[in-house]
C-alpha cells in the first residue's frame, strides 16, 4: 500500500494516528505530488513544530510495518472512497470526475464574481469565487437548492458560460483570479458537450 492510500485507510480511525491522517486530509498545503521520502519529511516536521511527533513515529512504524505485509488482498476501492479524498487532492479530482451540465453566473455580465459548475443529476455544484485568493483544493461543493438566486443570477449553459467568462474586458479585471478564471475556462471546456 502506497502512502497517501495509507493515509486514507486510517481516515475512520479512532485513534490518534486516525487524527494525524484526518488532520493531513484538511491540510490545503500537504504536498500530495511530492515523493514519498519528502512527504514524510514534511509529516516530520510538521508533527515535530507541533508537538505530536510521538504520534508520527507511531505511525511511521505502522506504515513500514504494513508495507513490508502487504497482500493482494487489500481492498483499494474501498480506500480510494470518494469521501476519502485529501484536501489536497481535491481539484484534480473534481476535473478528472465531475460533471457539469448547467452554470449559475453571479454578478454583471461585466462584472461576474461567483461561478456555480452544476451537477444536475447528483443536484450537486462547485463554487467557484474568482475575486477571491483561495487556493484551487479549498473549492466549495454546495447542493443546487442552497444556491442562492437573485436579480444578479444568471443561469446558462455551459456553453453560454464560456462565452460570457472569456469576455476579453473581463479577463482583463484587476481583482480577478486570473490563475483560477484560468483553471474554470479548462474545466467549462472539458464539459461543453
């Protein structure tokens, strides 16, 4: 088994490295694309400035003791649950596996700070707050009955979205996200069927 599967596997653990694993699960600065050695370099440090390096080494030992032990019979679906995925990881997930038929657009057609990428079937949807800092893997998922509409709310296709988010005046704005505009047109594009 993998680290971050590893990780993952203790996520529903009572313990105190079920703790650790959760806490590295919200972690938005885990760095997930990393090598393993520099992983658990970080998880050392961190666990270290944090006073609960006891814990790590506990779970270090668990780890190397079950990579040496490890069987075929691991169930890896039953790891890899959707509901079990890193906080850092989040992003690259939702590209690769969510599906977005309708786009809720908040703000002047001018002027649009919020973007809701919709699931209709799962009546799921990404929130996506492009005047705002937040990093990619912190992004919302919100149910579609929660999404507010008022008179700035525009409900279009995915299409129409696209058109109205790649408005040169608007790629333009100075307190747009230029880096997460960028990574929403990429993900519109991939769903405009």
């Amino acid at each position: 088994m993998k680290l971050l599967e590893f990780i993952k596997s203790k996520l529903s653990e009572d313990s105190p490295i079920g703790t650790l694993a959760n806490d590295i699960k919200d972690s938005s600065d885990f760095p997930v694309d990393k090598t393993e050695k520099e992983i658990l370099s970080y998880l050392d440090f961190q666990t270290r400035m944090g006073g609960t390096n006891d814990i790590y080494k506990s779970f270090l030992k668990e780890y190397k003791s079950q990579a040496v032990n490890d069987t075929a019979e691991n169930n890896i679906e039953k790891i890899l649950d959707e509901t079990k995925i890193l906080k850092s990881e989040r992003w690259r997930y939702y590209k690769e596996f969510f599906s977005v038929d309708k786009v809720y657009l908040i703000g002047n057609s001018d002027n649009i700070y919020k973007v809701y990428c919709c699931d209709s079937k799962r009546k799921t949807a990404l929130l996506f707050s492009l005047e705002s800092n937040s990093h990619l893997n912190d992004i919302g998922l919100v149910e579609e009955c929660n999404i507010y509409i008022g008179d700035l709310t525009n409900i279009t296709s995915v299409s129409n979205a696209l058109d109205s988010l790649s408005n040169e005046k608007y790629m333009n704005d100075h307190l747009i996200n230029k880096p997460k505009l960028t990574e929403l047109l990429d993900f519109l594009k991939r769903n405009n069927k």
